[in-house]
C-alpha cells in the first residue's frame, strides 16, 4: 500500500489584497460627504434610504442602551445633588433655630433691669455743673424738701447702670416729674449721659423740672 501525502495549500494573501482594496476605496467613498449627497439625493436614493434605515434598525439596541447608561447616570447625579442640596437647607434651619433662640435670649437680658448697689453719697462742688447742682437734692430731709423715696432710689441705680440710650427710651415714657426725682437721686455723669441722649426737647422740659426741686437743707 502507497501513502502519498497531500502537499498543503499556501495561503496566498494578493488573493485577498484586492478585494480589501475595493472594500476600503468603497468604505472611503460612502463615508465622503459629497458622495452621500449624491447617493443620497441621487438615483440610488432608494437604496441609499433602505440601507440606512436598515443601519439604524441594526444599530438601535446599542444607542438604546447608550442613551439609557446616560439617563441613570443623570439621575444618579440630579439624586446626589437633591441629597446635597437637602442636607444644606437642613443645616441653614437649624443656625436659624440657633440664631433665633439666641437672639431670644440677648432680648430677655436686655429687657431685665440691672440691680445695682446703692452707693454712698458723695459730696460734689456746687460749681461742678448745672445739673449737679440738683443732683442728690432729694437723698436727704430737710425743712421744705422732698424725701426721695425707696422706688426712686432703686430706679436712679437701675438706669445708672443702663446704657444711657435704653435709660432715655425709658425716660420718655414717665412723667416729668417723677423722672425729675430720680434723676435727682444719680450723679451727675450718669444724669448728664441720660439727658445727653434725650431729644432736645425733652432734655429742655426735664431740666426744667429738675430744676425747680427743691435743695437739701442740709447739703
């Protein structure tokens, strides 16, 4: 029994050359602008539509699925922001709670009246001013003059101790008269800061009112 052997065929690649050749000059010339114009518009142009149709039914599922990636991508970003953005306002409510319960509180201390201790009396000259002249008029008894009562006292101290805007507001709110003696009862800077910070107007009819108090006998 003979054997032969079967010599293998070689691959011979210019076989395939030109057809590669024509497929990419083809390739080259569909992808041309001016040519797809005139495919296009041409007398290919039903073969041209039905291809491209055909491409689009066979490219479809991927840009689908493109478009889809895209969407959740934009959602999951406009989520993200949504969570920022509720995380800022929930944070701008509570300094607000806190700037508010703060505020509260500087107002409370603002409206309590601010105890001071009554201070011993001290001797000024007469010629010191206008206003201390009068100041003190009503701290002691004397035949003719006006006892300074518990309450004034206690008031003289407490603006005393106010700042003299909050102390005027006050002022203007009292009748003249009593505001005249308890003013009496304050020094003469405190009395002065008060009166500073009063309108002209009634700074002018409280210092009149003040004046006409009578002086200690015993001064």
């Amino acid at each position: 029994m003979i054997v032969t052997r079967q010599r293998r065929r070689r691959l011979h690649l210019g076989r395939f050359a030109f057809p590669l050749l024509v497929i990419a000059a083809l390739g080259f010339v569909l992808s041309f602008p001016p040519t797809q114009r005139a495919l296009a518009n041409g007398p290919l142009k039903p073969a041209w539509s039905a291809g491209a149709n055909a491409g689009s039914v066979l490219v479809r599922p991927f840009t689908f699925a493109a478009q889809q990636q895209t969407i959740n991508d934009r959602n999951r970003q406009i989520q993200s922001l949504d969570n920022q953005l509720e995380a800022q306002r929930k944070a701008k409510a509570d300094a607000d709670a806190r700037a508010q319960q703060l505020q509260q509180q500087l107002t409370a201390l603002a409206n309590q009246p601010h105890e001071a201790p009554a201070a011993a009396p001290v001797r000024r000259p007469a010629a010191a001013s206008a206003f201390a002249g009068v100041a003190g008029a009503a701290s002691t008894a004397g035949a003719g003059a006006q006892a300074a009562s518990d309450e004034e006292r206690r008031l003289a101290a407490t603006w005393a101790a106010m700042e003299p805007e909050k102390a005027a507001a006050i002022v203007q709110r009292l009748p003249d008269d009593e505001v005249s003696r308890v003013l009496a009862q304050m020094d003469a800077d405190s009395a002065g800061a008060i009166m500073n910070a009063l309108p002209t107007g009634v700074a002018a009819r409280i210092s009149r009112a003040v004046a006409q108090i009578p002086p200690a006998a015993n001064r």
